[in-house]
C-alpha cells in the first residue's frame, strides 16, 4: 500500500504504525459538504425548501468531522 507522506507510517518509517492517510481525505470530504451546504443556503434564498437539503450536508459534514459515522 502507498502512504500520503504526511503519513504517520512514513513519518515513523515504521509499517506497523497507525496509518493516518485517511484524516486528510474526511478534512476534504467535509469541506466539500460544508461548501456545498452554503452553496444550498444560498440557493435556498429563493427557494426555502433547499434549507432542507443544507441542513443535511451540515450534519453529515459534523458527523464525519466527529469521527461519529
């Protein structure tokens, strides 16, 4: 398996250290939902039933940023 570089297995140059490649690809994903949620507000502006779908990007944004999924 490759590793990021700012992995903690290539940091430690260890294989048996915890891989943390994930934790930039879910700070990506959040990001991505919490743009996506503002873009909705946005939008929902001129049609109030988008704040529904924003609602639910912000939570799932959360959810993941908690570690909760």
């Amino acid at each position: 398996m490759k590793h990021h570089p700012n992995c903690a297995v290539v940091r430690a140059g260890d294989l048996k250290a915890w891989c943390d490649c994930a934790i930039g690809e879910r700070h990506r994903v959040v990001e991505r939902l919490r743009y996506g949620a503002k873009e909705f507000r946005r939008m929902a502006e001129d049609y109030p039933k988008w704040e529904l779908v924003a609602e639910i990007l912000e939570e799932e944004a959360d959810v993941i940023e908690r570690n909760e999924h």
